[in-house]
C-alpha cells in the first residue's frame, strides 16, 4: 500500500515515527511537505502535484500544523475527491480546528464541557463574563494552539482587560469558566476508531495553570474511568476524526472537554504509555482500506 505523510516536519518525532511504523508493515511511504503541494482542479479528474509529478496514494495521513490550516485541508479535500483514504478527513480536521465550532458540536451531543460564552461587540462583556459565571474565568484565541493564546484572568478586571486586548486585535476568542477541582491538570485520551488506546495525565508546573507539554506541563500514568473513557470516544466521533487527542478535565460535575486535537502528538504519550500508538494508527488504515474494497466489491 502506499501511504502519503503531509508533514511539513520529516524529522518531528510523529512523522518519523508513523513513517518507520508503516514501513515496519511493509509499505511504501513518502513524507510530502504540505504547503509544497499544488493542485489541478477539473471535470475530469483532481490530481495533487508535488515535485514535478502527480501524487498517488492509497492512503494519506494528515499532519497539519495551525498555521497552515486552511491549505493543509485544501490538500486532504483534494486527495478525498481522488478516492484517496484520509486519516482523518478533511472535514472532521475542519471541525476540530475551529474552537467555537468544536463546542458548538459538542453542546449539541450534550457532552459535558466548560460554560463556554462568545461575542463579538464589547458592550456583551459584562454579561460574557457572567454567563461564564464570573472570574477567575479562562480566555482562549480561537487560532490558538499548544497553549498559546489561552490566559487566566483572575479578576474581573483582569478578564475585562485581556477580552478588550484581544477585541483590540480583532481577534476572535472564547470565554470559560475556570474549573478550580482540577487543578491546572488534564487528561490527554488518544482515540483510534472507537477504542481509547492511551492515555496520560498532563499537569501544569507551579506558577502556570496550562498542562500543555509544550508550555512546561509535565505528563504521568493515569487510568479513567470508564465514563471518562465514553466521554472521550463520544467527542471525537462528534467531530467525524478516526484519531483524536481529546482532553479532559476531572470536574465536581464529572468528567469535562476541554478540546479534540486532529493531530496529537505522539511522543509524549507513546513514552508514557509505553504503546507503539504509530502502528496501531498504520493497522486502522489498513483495516479501513481492505473494508473499502470488500465494499465496492460487493456493490459490483
């Protein structure tokens, strides 16, 4: 089979680790920088091009990094109108990735997640505040990501300050009510098709309430709940992601959502958990390949 890595990063750990895991299986692999990628658009046939050539694949694993989002999903869409099967399609990615969009999702599968408020003009601030019930409250930029642009505010003033910086920028961001029983931990739920297949508990380090590995968290052994574990294949279904980092936090109220991430990072959780998550994502597709033709087959 041959299977296409859009990754801008051939030597990040996930893209090396998924490449050796297929190859392990005996595929052919190519890493593909993304945004190097273009595409020939037609009645005829939708073909992607990336040095000097037409790319063809059984399979492509989408590993797109936030800022190139809107291309990265351009390319997967395109594969996808090849017939191509994508780990991940692109418009699960294309949920996920929108924050206010996530929750709206996630409200609508009534899973539990933080009281979550957004408005676009400044005179709904004091009522955003309160209808996340007050401060100290989270504020998160919706094209945020590993952390960044997510900020505590611990006072009124503090949050009605932050909300008109950013409103300053004209950028769009959420509110949340800040869920003091976790305290400044989370959990990360890797899900593969409808199983959990490990998972770790981040915590933040003194002086910081984001448990993000890439903003100093620190990670640990954890086991769930079975309710946790529900909740975290519940979301990621939601969002229509075959793979998904979902992240929970352990409230008075049971377990909450903070996030379902459509490309989570491998190393952390793969020395964690001491799993070999690469090849359980490499034998999803191909389960996922050989049901697709057994299913054409038997339409002919």
């Amino acid at each position: 089979m041959k299977i296409g890595i859009l990754s801008q990063g051939p030597k990040l750990y996930s893209t090396d680790r998924l490449a050796q895991a297929a190859r392990d299986k005996g595929h052919d692999v190519r890493i593909v920088n993304t945004t190097k990628c273009f595409m020939n658009i037609n009645s005829d046939e939708n073909q992607v091009h990336y040095q000097n050539e037409i790319l063809h694949f059984d399979a492509v694993i989408p590993r797109i990094a936030a800022s190139i989002t809107f291309y990265g999903i351009s390319v997967v869409r395109q594969f996808e109108m090849s017939g191509v099967y994508a780990l991940n399609g692109s418009l699960a990615i294309t949920r996920a990735r929108d924050k206010l969009r996530a929750h709206q999702i996630l409200s609508r599968k009534k899973l539990g997640m933080p009281i979550t408020g957004f408005a676009h003009s400044t005179s709904n601030t004091d009522d955003l505040i309160k209808v996340t019930g007050g401060a100290p409250l989270v504020i998160k930029l919706l094209e945020g990501a590993q952390g960044k642009g997510v900020v505590l505010a611990e006072t009124k003033k503090a949050a009605e300050s932050v909300i008109d910086a950013f409103r300053g920028l004209d950028a769009h961001f959420l509110v949340q009510e800040y869920i003091k029983e976790a305290g400044g931990a989370d959990i990360r739920c890797f899900v593969i098709g409808e199983k959990v297949v490990a998972t770790m508990m981040r915590k933040a380090t003194d002086g910081d309430f984001r448990s993000n590995l890439h903003s100093g968290g620190v990670a640990e052994k954890v086991k769930i709940t079975p309710t946790e574990r529900k909740t975290a294949i519940a979301a990621a279904k939601a969002m229509g992601l075959d793979v998904a980092g979902v992240d929970l936090i352990r409230s008075d109220r049971g377990p909450l959502v903070l996030e379902v991430n459509s490309s989570p990072g491998l190393e952390g959780i793969e020395k964690i958990s001491q799993k070999d998550i690469a090849s359980l994502m490499i034998e999803h597709i191909e389960n996922n390949i050989v049901a697709s033709k057994k299913s054409r087959k038997n339409k002919g």
